[in-house]
C-alpha cells in the first residue's frame, strides 16, 4: 500500500492480524513531531480497503524505534491484541534483530544490564535502578571495524540495544544518540524476523525480511 509518499510493505494479513514492514524514520504511535505514525497510516488503509465507517480498531502489540525499519504485527481485534500482548509480557514472541555494530565484540555473548530511561530527555542509561534488560547476540561476520551481529532480544525495554551495545564502546553505526561520534548515515539496526503464536489458530508464525540493501549491511 501507498500513503502519499510513503510506502507500507504489507507482509500478512488475515482477520486477526496485521503484519507490516515499518519504514525507517516513521514514528509507530503519534508523537510531539506530529508527523504522520505508522498506527495512524493503517488504520486508513484498513478503513478504505473494507469501507469501513467510524474508527477502525487496530491494536498495538510492540513497537520500534522511530529511526529504525523492520518486521511488526499489529492486532486487529481486541481478543488478537490481549493474546498477543500477553506472549510479549511472557517472552514467547521470538524478535530477532540484524545490527552493525563498531568494533570486535566477542563471538557470542548474553547481555544483562539495568536500564532506567530518563522521561525527560528520553536518554536511556545503565542505572542500579533501572529494570533489566537481557540480550543475547552472535557476530555473523566483521569488516574492517565494523561486526555485523544477530540479537534475540529477551526483554523490550526503551533503546535496549543501542545503550547495551554502546556501553561497551560497540556503538551502532549511525546511532545520533548513542554513539560518540556517529556518521550521517541511517542508524544500522533492523527488525528483521518475528516468531509468535497466532492468537485464534495457535499455529506458529515466522516472518523474516532480507536486509536492507544499504551502507553499512550490503558490505557483509
């Protein structure tokens, strides 16, 4: 589907779910910027394709980062969003991330911190008070300094990835927040696949996007 000048891969669809490829730069839910959101984008796109009047119901089960592209489902019924929601409080909705880091990390590794994000500014940082956040990661490939690694994020907590990886002095590439000394580029981070249970079917479902054709990973 196209909305003006963007446009939304839609993956799946059936009458319970909504799977989509979020653009980059697009915010999920509306914001202070006032730019067009995803949510609001689909929910038009619902109510034009099956003419429907007065408000359309789509429920939001995760979210993304705004500068970041990737696999997402929403709900669209109110069963499909409280069983959805319920396997990301219990960790069994399966989200695998593709980074490009700066710098060697090791091969493999778990991740735990605790990260407390700071409403004001909405800096994340690792703080004794904050609430834990687990990741576990492998290095698919490296070059030059940059390391192309796989997440399986466990917990979903604000900007996760980018404050673990940079605490480490592994920033992500293109990172504007967290990375001391970022390039221009788009921030190298991307929801590439998504498992879960389908909330009225129970069948399992896996949705996988290639990577994104650009600098840094078509280098890899």
């Amino acid at each position: 589907m196209e909305d003006g000048k963007v446009m939304i891969n839609i993956i799946y669809e059936d009458n319970h779910l909504l799977v989509v490829e979020k653009p980059i730069n697009i915010p999920v839910q509306a914001d202070s910027s006032n730019n067009k959101d995803l949510l609001t984008i689909l929910k038009e796109y619902l109510k034009e394709k099956y003419k429907k009047p007065g408000n359309v119901y789509l429920g939001l089960v995760h979210r993304l980062d705004r500068p970041v592209g990737g696999v997402m489902v929403f709900a669209k019924t109110s069963k499909a969003a409280s069983r959805l929601s319920k396997q990301v409080k219990e960790k069994t909705i399966k989200k695998t991330y593709m980074a490009v880091v700066e710098g060697k990390p090791n091969k493999e590794r778990t991740l735990k911190d605790k990260l407390e994000k700071d409403p004001k500014t909405n800096i994340t940082k690792v703080s004794p008070n904050g609430k834990e956040a687990i990741l576990n990661y492998k290095v698919i490939n490296t070059k030059d300094n940059l390391s192309l690694v796989q997440i399986n994020l466990i917990t979903g907590r604000s900007h996760q990835i980018r404050v673990q990886f940079s605490s480490r002095n592994y920033p992500l590439y293109g990172d504007q927040k967290y990375n001391k000394n970022p390039k221009k580029d788009q921030i190298a981070l991307f929801a590439q696949k998504l498992e879960f249970i389908h909330p009225t079917t129970k069948e399992k479902l896996i949705f996988e996007l290639p990577l994104p054709n650009r600098y840094p990973f078509n280098i890899f």
